[in-house]
C-alpha cells in the first residue's frame, strides 16, 4: 500500500522536475509511511527514510511502514542528515513552508533544486485507495451515531457547549479523534438561533429555545481520515418560513449529491446547488462554496466552488453542504461526505446514512 503511494507521487513530482521528495507536513509523512508525527521523509527512486528527534524515534519505528527511521537532532542537523542522502544533482520537490528551512535547503544544495510546490502531493491524495475509503467511511459512520445522541440531548435549556461536550465525550468513545482549526476555537460548530446565521459560528453559552433550528456540523478523524457532515434539527414549533427554506437547502444538496458524478466539473456540481437556491430567492444568503475535498486535510482539493474546472474522478472523496443564513434570524446547512464511484448505478456514494429531512424534536 505505501509502496504503491511512493511509486505513484515519485511519478507525480518527475512532472514538475524533481526526483526527490522532501516531506515536512504530517499528513503527507503519514500518507507516505503511516507515521504521523514530527519529522522530515524523504524519498527517491532508491531509498525511504524518515528522519525524526530522539522523542519521536521509538514511535516512528512501531508506526511507519516500509521505510527506514534515522534519529536525528531537530534544526539543522536533521537537515544536513537528509542532503546528504538526496541523488547528486537531481532536483526535489518539497511541501516545506517555513522559510529558515527552505533557504538553508537551497544554500547547500543550489536555490534551483529546491522546488516548493504542494500539488502534487494532493493530485496523488485527491484519488483515495481501498484503505482510506474504509477509513473515511468509519469517520461518517461515527458522524451518524452523534446525530443520532442529537435526537436524544437537543432539549429546550441546553447550550451549545454541553451539546458540544457530549459529541466530543461520545466521539473520542467511538476511538475517532478531533482535527484542530487554526481559525477557531472549538472541534464542533453547534450554532443555535441567531447563531446559525453565522456559516463559522463559534460554540457559545446560548441556551436552546423553543422555535430555533440548531445547526451540528461535525467533523473528525478516524485513522488520521476525515468525516465531515451537518445537519440543521428543528426544536418545537417553527414558522412556515423555516420549513420552505430547509426544504430548499435540503432539494439544493440532492441535486448536488444526485450530479457528483466521475467527468462531471466541481464547477458545475456549485453551481447546480446555487442556482437551486438564487431561483428560490436566496441568492445572496448562500455564501460560501458547496463543498470541498476531504481525507488528511479537513479542507483540501478538489474545491466545489464557481468556476473551477477540476474534472471529478473515481474515488475522489467530497463534500456537499449548500447553506442559506439569514442575518440575525436563523441559518440552515446540510451537508454529507461522497464518494465519487463509478461501480454503482447514479455514480455517486453518500457514505453518511442519517436521514437529511427536517427533523423536529
């Protein structure tokens, strides 16, 4: 399996001019040799090794497949340690965005060997394997059993935080483990009310009322794999409006998951969604993009949004969330991960099974 990912991102960077891979992200050292942690992976057509301090040496070697683990020091040392492994002369390709490391790479092996370029580490992750299918599939399945704790705990009374307390406590149960943001706060957005109208609302100490939609958008890891799902529950009576509304959000995240399709655009499947929801009057209330890829990163290509003429391929790995959010008032946003699949009848797998009809509790 690893070997396969090697062969295919060795064959991937030939195209921009590198022979040699340089990994510094975890997730790319993770996807490369199943150890997720502090280090520097590099490979070329005659040797995988990682490199990583003493503090992480021991687990490196239980964790990473197939490769060779060197202790190093941190800093300098443990890039000194991999120059000196690279292939005389070739170039590499690296996924470093830290400056210092970037230029002390360049000044010792020439500024035009070090190439700087992520892509294509994610053209290699955008298409998943049969063990990450299985992974992100076990993420949506834990998504599915909080939803269902939602059903049980959104009660007229409870903040968003306990609500929030509870998924986490049930989530970290279920062996799934929580991505960080560096642009927020909390692992769970729960965004009740007036909150919701806020796409990235941050979890507060609002109280539930009768009359609110709540808006649970979850996401986590299982095996470093992400799951990313939303549902917006109803509590108590709610007007009229609020149900033509989530009945629009809802028909405009059908149409998208029903058009996800292999050689359909991520461009078109946007705009499918958007104009579902400007021809019903919302417009300007939906106002972030339709989804987004998922796998080591929460957000990674390919991007649902206008325009992008990124072709889908089997066994991509996406999100379909159309949201509409009226200021002050309320916001709604349903949301499912994908599978791209070209084995089944429609083309397209919504690996979460928890229904996305209005729920009123």
């Amino acid at each position: 399996m690893f070997g396969d990912r090697r062969k295919n991102i060795l064959k991937a960077i030939s195209k921009y001019g590198g022979k040699n891979l340089i990994a510094f992200k975890p997730e790319n050292i993770y996807y490369l040799t199943g150890f997720w942690g502090e280090g520097v992976l590099l490979v070329h057509q005659d040797l995988t090794k990682l490199y990583t301090p003493k503090l992480e040496y021991v687990r490196a070697n239980l964790d990473s497949k197939d490769c060779q683990v060197v202790q190093s020091e941190r800093g300098n040392d443990i890039l000194f340690s991999v120059i000196s492994n690279l292939n005389n002369g070739d170039s590499s390709i690296t996924d470093c965005e830290e400056y210092n490391r970037v230029e002390y790479l360049r000044n010792h092996i020439g500024k035009k060997k070090i190439i700087v370029n992520d892509e294509p580490f994610f053209k290699c992750r955008m298409i998943k394997d049969r063990e990450e299918i299985r992974n992100i599939q076990h993420a949506a399945k834990i998504i599915d059993y909080l939803f269902e704790i939602c059903i049980n705990e959104v009660k007229v009374g409870i903040s968003e935080r306990q609500l929030q307390a509870t998924l986490v406590y049930e989530a970290l149960k279920k062996k799934a483990s929580l991505p960080s943001y560096r642009s927020t706060l909390n692992p769970f957005i729960i965004a009740s009310g007036p909150n919701g109208a806020l796409p990235h609302s941050n979890v507060s100490d609002r109280r539930f009322k009768t009359g609110d939609f709540i808006v649970v958008d979850i996401t986590l890891r299982y095996k470093g794999y992400v799951g990313d799902a939303t549902r917006t529950f109803a509590l108590g009576r709610i007007s009229s409006e609020m149900k033509k509304i989530y009945e629009i959000v809802r028909e405009s995240q059908d149409l998208g998951v029903k058009n996800a399709c292999e050689n359909t655009t991520a461009g078109k499947v946007d705009k499918i969604c958007r104009d579902f929801i400007s021809n019903s009057g919302y417009n300007e209330e939906f106002n972030h993009s339709t989804g987004h890829g998922i796998g080591l990163d929460v957000h990674e290509p390919p991007w649902i949004r206008r325009n992008n003429k990124q072709i889908l391929n089997n066994n991509m790995t996406i999100t379909i969330e159309p949201g509409i959010y009226l200021k002050s008032k309320f916001g709604i946003r349903i949301e499912d991960s994908v599978i791209i699949d070209n084995k089944i009848k429609n083309g397209v797998q919504k690996m979460n099974k928890f229904r996305n009809n209005l729920v009123i509790l």
